[in-house]
C-alpha cells in the first residue's frame, strides 16, 4: 500500500460554513485551516472540538476569519495545542484581522494606542467600553495562539520531526489573499496538495496560483465554492466598478465599501488609488478600521510576497505601492464625522455588516437615496450583507444597535455591592495567604543558640515601641518590621537561605517576574508619541480612564433601505470554467470537493468525474473517507557493491545512469538492491527529458552533422528530417524521415 492518506471535514462541506478539514497522513493528524463566521456561533465547533486534542499540526491557508478565526478559541477552550504554520503576512494579517474582530465587539470607541505598527492593548479600560458582552476570546487569548506559528516562504521545505518524520510540508502561492497558501503535504514521494479560494488571474497586488505546476498528485482538496460562477474580464469589471462609484459621487451621494480588514481590501485601495492619482480626483476616500494604519504599515514591508509589477516598480522607482496618497486612515468614526459635508467613499469593516464600523455607516447612510452601498464579496450566509445582496433587495431591515449607559438607582447600588463584596472577599484570601506563608515562616527557624542575658542592673527607661515588658532576666526586643517566632527562645533576626535552581547558564530565573503588570502598560502606554503614533487626544484619555460603572443596551431597529445596493465580483477566486481547467491538467489521482453550496458541489463533482478522475468525493460532516494511493512505495537501501558498477550520465543539473539489481534483504530485515548474478540484458536507447529542438541541433552540429531548420524541423543533410509530432499528452514523440527508414523513438 501507498501512503495512508484520510480526509474528514469538521466544517465547510455542501455549505458556505467556515473552513476546518482533518488530513491524518499515516496517522500524523493534520488541521487544515480552523475558520469560523461573523457569527461566531460555538455550535459550528463541536466537530472540532472532539478531535482538537488529537491534533498534531494546524496549517493555515488565508488571513480571513473563515480560515483561522476560530484559533483563539479553539486554543483556549477546545484543548487545541498543535504547532501551527503560515506564510509571514497569514500570521500577521490574521492577527490583525482578529483584533479587529474583537475591538468591533467590544470597543465602542478607539481604546487602543497604535505605536510602530504595534498595537498596546489596555484591557483595564476595555470593561468600561465594551458595546457587547462578547466573551468567547481575549486580546490575550488572539496573542497567545499566534505566539508560536512557524512562518514559512513560499517553496520552503519543511521538515516534520518526531510522529511526523518523513513528511514534508511546503506552501505555495495561492493568488487569493496576500500570502494565501496552496499547501502541499508530501511524504515518500506522494503528493497532498489543499488548494481552496485560489486565483489563476494575476492582479494588481498578486500574482497567479501555481497550482498548474503540479502533475499528478496522489490527493487534491478543492473548493466548489465558485464552481457555478463566470466572471467579465478584469478591465471590464474594474471600469464598471470605477463608473457606478463615479456616478454617486458626482451626483453629490456617499459611498460605502463594506470590507475585510486586511484582504481583499488592498485590491480595491489600489484600483482607487491608481485612478485618483491618473485622473486628478478630489473626493476623499477613508479607510476605517481599528486596525488600519497597522494593516497597512505591514502590508508595505510585505513586497516580494506581491506581484511582480510592484516589486520591479520598487525596485526601479523605490515607490511603495501602499504608499497611499488619495487613501486616508483611520481608526475612529468620529474622526470621519468632523469631515466637511460633501460625497466621500468609506472602506469599512465587517465586510459582512454583522459588526464593525460598515454596520454602524450602512444604518446612518441607508435612507438616502443618493447614497450606494457597494458590495464586492459575497456576504457570509444569514448575515446583513448576504440579505441585502438578494434580489430584489429587501425594502427595510431590522438591525440591532448596541451602547453603553451608565448604571443608575437600584441597578447602581446592587453593582457597588458586588464590588464590595468582591473586595473583601480579596482582601480576606490574600490575608489567609499571609499567615500561611508567616507559619511557613517560623516553623522554618530553628533557634540553637542561648537565650540572650540582659543586664538587669543598670535598666533603661523603656521608650515606646523599642522595649516591651520585663520577663525575669529577659525582656522582648521589638524591632519595626520584625515579629519574633513563637518557637524561639530568643528574639533572631530572620534569615532565608537562597534555594534557586540552577543550570549550565547561571540561575533559573521566572518569567512571570518579568512580565509588566497591566497597569504598568496603561501608564506607558498614555506616554507614547503624539497623534496616531502614540499620544491619546483629551477626548480619547477621558474615555478610556472613565471607570464609572454602565452596562450595555441593545435595541433593534428598522431601517429603511433606499439607497443603491450593487455587488461586483472582487473576491479574488478562480471562476467556474477554470477551476474545471485547472483540475483537468494537473490530473490528481484522486479528489476531495468541500466548501461550495449543494448545488456548486455536485455540479463539479460530476464535470471532474467525467473528464478529470475517476475517483472524486464529496464528503459529509464527520465523515471520513480513505484517499489511500493505490501505488505501492517501497525503502530500498542500494549497497555498496551494486553503487560500485553504475556508471552515471550527467543531465543538466543531475546524473542519470542504469541499475539492474535485485532484491535482497539486509541483516536488519530491511530491503536492498544487490548486483545481479548474472551478465544484465543490453539495454534500448533512452532519450530522457522534452529536448528543445534548439539544443538538438546544437548538439548534432558539434559532432559535425551538417544541419539546419526547414519548415519547423531539423534537416540533416541530404536525406535525413527530425521533427516532433504528437500533441501535448505525447510530448517527448520523435519522427525521422529518410529515404530507407521512417519510425519513432521515446524522447
């Protein structure tokens, strides 16, 4: 047998659901991806929550909440503690695309300083600003399970050690998301690759999946989520998007582009950047996201991971692309609030409408005719953006506004008393601790020496708190800061022997005596620069220093929907007709469908049977299913003799030769190759490679053969013609055409 090879989907099949997959390769257990929604429903995680334990490894393909959005809390609560891999920008990305999410949750006002792409987070002020009681992760919670991803280049070799020795994991580019990832898995020489949400287009920022390099792999797993879609070109699809944006503009309405927070978002800076900078356009465009200006001071030193336009362009020019000149950031909608009145365009976050600044925009905006709310992602299912995306559009939406009012009367006096008693309850436990640690204390001092003898004769007037009474011929000495033992016979001076551990490097020392306490960070963090790069505004000071006691109030509102809806296709996937393509030329052996509607999922999966393999499945939830390779891999070891005899053809950049062995085994019981006992057959003449015809003629011209091209073949002299012939699945086909013979030999 090959290669034991399982697949089973713990969400994203026959749906739009987020995306987790369990890949066990010879029993290594591989999470693909561990996505969640806007939602954030805990339900969507109970597959994954049976398995999380028995993960070995997490590999993550796109910085988008339905890749990795569910990391934080999987390692928190669901026991998930793999290693986890990821391309630079996934890892920092996907952590800014986290805190976006929950600052949107959480924060009804900026209550955060942004210092060197940095974000210093003051959780203390953030119980006071909360406009929602989202508790499923913590900024903490984000940090901790981002802290020890293994970040790879694109073709980097990785090496798994220990339960997964021999497999080889290395991620390619996807064309979806800046640093998207086609994983490929390999392990004695059979192929796994885990290829969703790419691109064969190449963009402004991104270039084109190499999925197609990939020939006959063991196992693909695809997505069917575009499967049923075609797209315009790209120049016809950018112009109607510059046109209808225009439109609104000049006939004096706003423009909102829902968005997420560090995807697909940099495409469409790009395409209004590069056209307000051609055409000298004023009206001004706002990014606004808590997290923006960090997005974008990454994704600047992110260029070789870019198209090759932007990287030759910076090469030449040394012009950053993201550079933004027409593009103002932000990180607070009251900043966007003080802007004069006049048409505008706003890229805000959530992209699905669920939370965020674009929630809070759409509702304000909404009941303006002249507005347009311009879609350019399909809204995650069951969310505001997916419903106002039907057509026709729904006339009036209800939406739920959250804020945070300060509490009052009984409310008031009932939480004053919890806090009370919450601090007695601390004062009461660290008192308990302090007399633990003094009984711990005293019966650790064993006193050896003679009670001391006073000189009763010549006594000294007592002085407070320095002499105390008289006990025959001894008398207590008290000293400020010291209690003497109840054991000793006499008062002693405390002492504590040093026990600290030790090692080759010096003293073990604890971490956690270095790590700056949280209000220390506050106080920090309030002396930081000046403006976005450090200092708080007045405004934003007393916000986040308001202690004062509230709790939040949601009430749910009807929204009268009459400004434009559009949705353009900026999504950045493969479409219908080339994902079909793709697959028929890379040929896998086998192939797993997941994430794509019911619909999408059985119309690919019955094109790929017909025309691409025949072994194609599409598995339920918690169903697993055996993609074993039918191939059969062996370990040889060649032995010493046998290497002796070979006489190797160097090749390029390799050696080839001839082997003729066969099989033995070695005193371990493992097999070998051994020389034969016998003279070896002669062999036929191999041509190994696809020869250019260039190089053919080259190399007859050095061995003094007269030749020439004609007609799209070599001519050989007189008599003799050679020409390829065969079409592409009969690459490496020669014929020869003289006089006396005509046939073919393999190349």
């Amino acid at each position: 047998m090959g290669t034991s090879v399982q697949v089973t989907p713990l969400s994203g099949v026959y749906n739009e659901n987020p995306l987790s997959y369990l890949v066990s390769i010879d029993g290594f257990n591989f999470l693909v991806d561990c996505g969640w929604n806007d939602h954030f429903d805990p339900s969507l995680l109970q597959p994954l929550a049976r398995v999380a334990s028995t993960i070995d490894a997490v590999l993550l393909s796109h910085p988008d909440t339905l890749h990795l959005g569910a990391l934080p809390y999987a390692m928190k609560q669901l026991g998930l503690s793999a290693p986890v891999f990821s391309t630079e920008p996934v890892y920092r990305l996907g952590l800014l695309t986290m805190y976006d999410q929950y600052y949107s949750r959480k924060v009804m006002s900026v209550c955060f300083v942004y210092r060197q792409v940095m974000l210093i987070s003051l959780t203390a002020a953030l119980h006071s600003q909360q406009v929602s009681d989202f508790d499923l992760f913590t900024l903490d919670d984000i940090d901790s399970a981002f802290q020890n991803v293994t970040r790879l280049t694109y073709s980097q070799n990785y090496h798994l050690f220990g339960k997964g020795e021999g497999i080889v994991i290395a991620p390619h580019v996807a064309g979806h998301l800046l640093g998207g990832t086609v994983w490929k898995i390999t392990k004695d020489g059979e192929d796994v690759i885990y290829a969703v949400d790419f691109n064969h287009r190449k963009e402004r920022h991104l270039n084109g999946t190499v999925l197609e390099s990939f020939v006959r792999p063991a196992v693909i797993i695809t997505d069917a989520y575009n499967a049923l879609n075609n797209q315009p070109s790209r120049r016809q699809r950018d112009q109607e998007f510059l046109d209808v944006i225009l439109k609104t503009l000049r006939g004096d309405g706003n423009v909102l582009l829902p968005v997420d927070t560090a995807g697909r978002v940099l495409e469409l800076m790009l395409i209004l950047e590069q056209y307000w900078t051609q055409h000298h356009l004023n009206y001004p465009i706002f990014f606004l996201a808590y997290v923006a200006p960090s997005t974008i001071d990454y994704v600047k030193s992110f260029l070789e991971w870019m198209s090759d336009s932007i990287a030759k362009s910076f090469e030449h020019t040394r012009d950053n692309a993201f550079l933004l000149k027409h593009i103002t950031l932000m990180i607070d909608k009251s900043d966007l609030e003080k802007v004069p009145d006049g048409p505008k365009i706003v890229l805000a976050s959530m992209a699905s409408l669920e939370a965020g600044f674009s929630h809070d925009i759409f509702v304000e905006w909404a009941t303006d005719a002249k507005n347009l709310v311009l879609f350019s992602e399909r809204g995650q299912f069951a969310t505001l953006a997916r419903m106002l995306q039907a057509d026709p559009p729904p006339k009036a939406v209800k939406v739920t506004m959250s804020k945070r009012v300060p509490l009052v009367g009984e409310e008031l006096a009932a939480y004053e008393e919890e806090q009370e008693r919450i601090k007695k309850e601390e004062a009461l436990k660290a008192s308990l601790s302090k007399e633990e640690e003094m009984k711990a204390s005293r019966g650790s001092d064993k006193i050896l020496s003679d009670p001391m003898v006073i000189d009763t004769a010549t006594p000294a007037a007592p002085s407070d708190g320095v002499a105390g009474p008289h006990v025959g011929g001894h008398r207590d000495i008290l000293i400020d800061g010291f209690v003497p033992p109840s054991t000793g016979v006499a008062p002693m001076f405390p002492f504590y022997e040093n026990a600290s551990e030790w090692d080759d490097f010096g003293e073990v020392i604890n971490p956690e005596d270095y790590v700056i306490k949280d209000e220390d960070m506050d106080q920090a963090a309030m002396q930081i620069g000046e403006d976005l790069n450090g200092k708080l505004d007045e405004a934003s000071a007393s916000l986040l220093l308001d202690t004062t006691p509230s709790k939040v109030v949601s009430n749910e509102l009807t929204v009268q929907v009459k400004c434009m809806l559009v949705y353009m296709d900026f999504e950045g996937r493969s479409d219908g007709r080339s994902i079909k393509s793709i697959l028929s030329h890379v040929a896998p052996l086998k192939l797993v469908l997941v994430h794509g509607s019911a619909e999408a999922t059985e119309h690919l999966k019955q094109h790929c049977l017909k025309h691409v393999c025949p072994h194609v499945y599409a598995p339920q939830i918690g169903q697993t299913i055996d993609v074993t390779s039918d191939l059969c891999a062996y370990k040889v070891q060649l032995t010493e003799k046998l290497m002796s005899n070979v006489l190797f053809k160097k090749l390029g950049d390799y050696e080839v030769a001839w082997a003729d062995a066969e099989v033995g085994k070695t005193e371990s019981g493992s097999l070998s190759l051994l020389p034969l006992s016998t003279p070896p057959p002669p062999h036929n003449t191999v041509f190994v490679g696809d020869i250019k015809m260039a190089d053919f003629k080259q190399f007859l011209a050095s061995k003094g053969i007269q030749v020439e091209f004609s007609g799209g073949a070599l001519r050989c002299g007189e008599y003799v013609t050679l020409r390829k012939v065969g079409d592409a699945t009969q690459k490496g086909w020669w014929r020869h055409n003289s006089a006396n013979c005509n046939g073919r030999a393999p190349v």
